[in-house]
C-alpha cells in the first residue's frame, strides 16, 4: 500500500514562540497557508512481525538521510498511542520539498503536515474512513506533535492554532480553518519569499523554543500576542490592510528581539534583512501600496501585499529588492487551497 500527499507550509501572521507539555503553545497564532512552497511525501508499507518497535527506510530528495530518519523514527515511536499499527509495518518514506530545508521558510510545516497526513490516510486505510472534519483534525493533532507550526499547514487560505477567548472552537491540541471567517481581500494575498540566505539556520526552532522558558520577556510576550490576535482579527474581518500591516510587522520584528534576548542570544536576520526592510517601508511611504513584511525564524524575508497591486509590486521587486537576495533569487507565492492527495 502506498499513499502521497503534498502539503504547503505557511506563514504565520501571529507568532508562535514558546511552547509547554507534548507540543502545546503559550499563545495562540494564525497563518496564511501558502501555495507553491510546499513538501511532497509518499508513505508505503509491508506487514512485518509486530515487535514494538518502529523499522523505517526515509530518504529527502532522493538521498539517505540518517539524522533526518533517526528524528522520525523517534516522533513515530512517539505517536503510537495515536496510531498503535505503526510497529506491526515497515515503513518506506520518500519526501522532497518545492524549497530550501532549514533557510526558515517553515519546512518543518510542510514535512511534518504531508507527513501526518499519509499517516492518517494508512490510518483510514486499515481501519476504515472517518469524516472529512474528523480526518483533518486527527491530521492536525498529529503534525502538531512533530512541529506545532505542522498543525497549521493542513487547512486551505487561514488556519488558527492555540486556546483563545476570541473563538472557542480553537483548540491546543489541533488547528482550525479561518478562511471563510475573513474578508475577500485576504483570500488572493500573495507572499513573495525573498531569498537572503538559503543556508541551514545556525539555531533550530525547537532550540529557540526552549530558551524561551528563561527570557525575561516571554510573559510579556504572550499577553501582547493575545492583545495583537484580537486586533488582527478585527482587521481580517473588516479588510482593514494598514492596520494589517502594523500588526504583522510588529510580530515579525518582536519574534527576532526575542531571539535577541535570549540567553543565549543570537540573531538569524542577515545585514540583507534590514537593508530590504528599509527599502520596503521607504516605497511603501512614498508610494502609498499596501505592501508588508513578515518573517519567519530566518533570515528570508515575506512580502506580502493584495492581488490588486500585483503588477506594481513585482516591479518595486525586480526593479530594487532582488540585488539583495542569494543569487537573485526569490520564491513567488500566494495564499493556497491547501494540501492535496497525490494520485
């Protein structure tokens, strides 16, 4: 049996940053899902005898990958109270992704979620199917515990992840679309991933999630993600673009001061980062379209502006902002329908 799904990653408009318990995050975020950056994964499986253990071959883009098989051996082993079938098969996994691993373009999103989703495709194949809703929950609760970002990515245009009193449906444990809950404006937004550095990050995510437990300003941090969640929505809700804009600079910038103050601290902004910025808020005053950016945990930096000012902003960035990213290079996206089932 063999099963394939590509699913996106994306890109969170509200920052998760710091987590507790199995995977759990001290506020809530929400994510534009993407299009074309994206992870395809195929999952097969042949019965073996059932001796408790996880047996996996894995390769990434068509190369053996020990340390990338050794984590997903362990995250499997990890979820068999979700899927207890797992020890009684051996497991083949081939993944490749439409983007650079590790630059900060959340490929631990896209992986984990493709992933999760075969995972729940076996599932529904040797124990029957369960109903679309059901199926991208379970999906979300088990990408979640691979990457909390992964429980994000398996919902079309918006997903919202983590406990909040601004929707009672949202969850911890798994994420919940938000598309069809904001305005049009929002559903053919564009995300133009400006490639600085395609190098690996010199901290991983799950690192810089950890030192978040001694920084002095996370509690801070959590009450002002909630308060930027409840504005941001309002915004989403109404297509109010500049104060859109406002929150999500703001949540890119303060996501990298954390990083900053950490201890220990480290930056992942390369001098490219601020110089495109720069470059970016000067057009924007002086031309008035409606034009932002966000980050990740990396140095890429996401421009994001409406359909409708598509022609002018891929001007402004041929024109002045490709110079400054690796080989010229950047990655067109936009907001996404998201994951689908390869056939």
């Amino acid at each position: 049996m063999k099963v394939t799904w590509r699913s996106p990653s994306n890109i969170a408009l509200i920052k998760y940053w710091g987590k507790y318990g199995r995977q759990l995050p001290r506020n809530a975020s929400i994510s534009f899902t993407l299009q074309n950056a994206y992870t395809e994964t195929s999952l097969d499986w042949n019965d073996k005898e059932d001796d408790g253990k996880i047996e996996l071959e894995f390769e990434f883009e068509g190369r053996e990958m020990p340390n990338f098989c050794q984590k997903i051996k362990t995250y499997l082993a990890g979820i068999t109270d979700r899927l207890p079938f797992l020890t009684a098969y051996k497991l083949n996994i081939s993944s490749w992704n439409s983007f650079p691993h590790s630059a900060g373009i959340a490929s631990s999103a896209s992986s984990m979620s493709a992933l999760a989703l075969c995972l729940c495709s076996m599932d529904e194949s040797l124990n029957g199917k369960i109903s679309e809703e059901s199926f991208y929950h379970k999906a979300s609760d088990i990408a979640r515990l691979g990457s909390g970002s992964a429980s994000r990515s398996v919902f079309s245009q918006m997903a919202l992840w983590g406990e909040t009193k601004l929707d009672l449906n949202a969850s911890n444990e798994f994420a919940i679309p938000y598309g069809d809950k904001v305005h049009e404006v929002f559903h053919g937004f564009h995300d133009d991933i400006l490639m600085v550095s395609k190098s690996e990050k010199s901290v991983s995510s799950t690192a810089g999630h950890a030192l978040m437990d001694s920084n002095p300003f996370s509690e801070l941090r959590y009450k002002q993600a909630h308060n930027n969640l409840q504005r941001l929505l309002l915004a989403l809700k109404s297509g109010d673009l500049k104060t859109f804009g406002q929150i999500v600079e703001q949540e890119a910038l303060q996501l990298h001061a954390l990083m900053m103050t950490s201890t220990p601290s480290y930056v992942l902004m390369e001098g490219n980062t601020i110089e495109l910025i720069k470059r970016l808020q000067a057009w924007r005053q002086m031309s008035g379209v409606p034009m932002f950016f966000t980050l990740d945990a990396g140095p890429n930096l996401h421009l994001l502006y409406p359909h409708s000012v598509k022609n002018e902003a891929k001007k402004f960035i041929e024109r002045e902002l490709v110079a400054f990213c690796e080989r010229g290079e950047y990655l067109e996206d936009m907001v996404g329908l998201g994951p689908i089932k390869v056939t």
